[in-house]
C-alpha cells in the first residue's frame, strides 16, 4: 500500500484558534463501518466534538427517512445535514433563517432544501434514455425491498427507507463502460449527471452535488454565525470529491474499494484505516494534535448552533 498522502494545512487567513469549525462526513464507509454501518470507534471523538460545540454535519446518498433515526442514533439531532448526495438538504430550527426559510414539517421537524430536480423528472427521463439507447440498469425504484435488504444489509424498515427518494436515483449499471459514457452524456443535456458510490450509482440534477451542498452550508452558517468556519470533509468514495475539495481540510479513508479517490486538496490526509477507526485518525490527525486550538475551543469558542 503506498504511503499516505500527509500535507500540511495552508495557513488559514486568521488563527485557527479563534475560528469556528465545522465537520461535514459521508457516512457509509466512513463514520459508519461499509458493512455493520456500526460507529462506535468515532464514538469517543463524536463526544469531544459535541462538548466543543463543533457541528457535525453527515453528508450522504443516503436518504432522509434514513437519517432520521441514524441523526438520533448518532446524536446529531441538532445540526443539519445533506442527503441523496446534495439533493437535500435538512436545516433544524438552530440553522434556519427568519425571512428565508419556512418552519419544518413533519416528524424530523426540519426546513428542506432541494438544490436539484424532482425525482419524478428523473425517473421519466431515466425510461426515456434507457429505452432509446437500449442500455440496461435497475434503478433502486425498481427492486423489491428484499432485494434492497440483500445488496446493502439493511434491514427491511431502514431498505423502505432508502426507497424514499426525494431529489435522486440509485441505480445498478448492467452494461458496457461505453455505454455508461453515452449515458452520462445524454443525462448531461437533460441538466443531469451521474455520480459513482460505493454500491450505486446515483442520478441527480447537475447542481445537487455534495460539494455545491456544502459551500452552500458553509455560507449559510457563516451568514448565521458572522464568521467563515475552519471546514473539515472526510469521505471514502467518489461521490465524495467534490465535497473533500469544498471544505479546508479533507481526509480520504481508506475504503474497502478499489475505486479512485483523488480530490484537488492541498491540505488532504489519507487515513491506513478504514470506517469509523479510520474517521477517527483523520480528525485526529488534522485537530488532535493542536492542544492550544482544542483548549481554546472547549472554552466555548467553538461553534455552538
């Protein structure tokens, strides 16, 4: 295995001690373990992030239905996140805006963005493309819960839940690599693209990806809290580059893929382990290590939204 990449961080505009921070995380293969989806090794960081007041923000393909009880789960009730990999984006009352955003419905209770295009648009022209260049995928919308629960692991609510698209489409690619690539062209004249994930691969409109979603996030809690955040993106899939090249620190863990992962990120760290031990080495690595920035956190300096 080739040594990991371990760049400093470019010097940030003011000190880092007195900036806010902000974590934003994919969650399979990462904060969640690929294949148990347990976190209990980021558990001991999770804690130390939540008494310094510092947002964790999980960034996932994963749908909204499933982050309700997962954002429970995880403790994280209180910070935002984005799912279907930026087509939502979920806003608690701490992060919303008076004049902008209209109060939350529902039983997760918070504001909903859609940066992207209805899921009924898609699947209609997912049919369209599929019959007219007679390529061949299964779009999630398609499989039976069963079949769900046998590629994933889920089990069967949390497989109903990840049915439960708002803004994109999962599918199983069953054709050619040149296929895939007229495919891909064609979904870009419909101001549509395709993304690669660890399982799927999901369709969305051109603007909802997870780096547009958190630039957007990082504007909005800077407009809130009237300071920019030091960000830090951790990530193991390429549905997760444009994320780890909008943020000012990104940590690539290792994944239990073979797929490339490569974002344009000067101050990028690349974890020996992987899931949530792996998580945990990037962000010790990027913020444990600094005892003045920490201390001056814990003393309420940190974010708290």
């Amino acid at each position: 295995m080739p040594e990991p990449a371990r760049l400093s961080a470019s010097t940030p505009s003011v000190d880092p001690a007195l900036q806010p921070r902000l974590v934003l995380t994919d969650l399979d293969g990462s904060l969640l373990d690929h294949h148990s989806y347990d976190f209990s090794p980021a558990a001991p960081w999770l804690a130390r992030l939540k008494q310094m007041g510092v947002p964790v923000v999980p960034v996932t393909s994963k749908t909204r239905a499933e982050l309700i009880p997962l954002r429970e789960a995880l403790g994280l009730t209180a910070t935002p996140f984005i799912a279907e990999n930026g087509a939502v984006i979920g806003l608690p009352p701490g992060w919303c805006h008076a004049r902008l955003d209209r109060p939350g419905s529902g039983r997760d209770g918070v504001v909903i963005k859609h940066p992207g295009v209805d899921i009924g648009f898609i699947r209609a022209r997912l049919k369209v493309w599929r019959e007219r260049l007679d390529i061949r995928f299964t779009r999630m919308g398609e499989m039976s819960v069963a079949e769900v629960m046998e590629l994933t692991g889920l089990d069967a609510v949390r497989a109903r839940d990840a049915r439960q698209r708002e803004g994109s489409e999962p599918l199983l690619w069953e054709d050619s690599a040149v296929a895939l690539e007229t495919f891909r062209a064609a979904l870009e004249g419909d101001g549509l693209q395709l993304t690669q994930g660890g399982r799927f691969w999901h369709v969305m409109g051109r603007s909802a990806d997870k780096g547009n979603a958190v630039e957007w996030l990082v504007k909005r809690f800077t407009a809130l809290r009237g300071r920019m955040p030091l960000s830090l993106g951790l990530g193991d899939g390429p549905n997760d580059i444009t994320m780890l090249e909008a943020v000012d620190q990104a940590v690539v863990i290792r994944g239990c893929h073979d797929l490339a992962v490569e974002p344009r990120n000067a101050s990028l760290y690349r974890t020996d382990a992987t899931g949530p031990t792996g998580w945990s080495e990037g962000v010790a690595y990027w913020w444990g290590r600094d005892d003045r920035r920490l201390a001056t956190a814990e003393k309420g300096d940190a974010a708290v939204l």
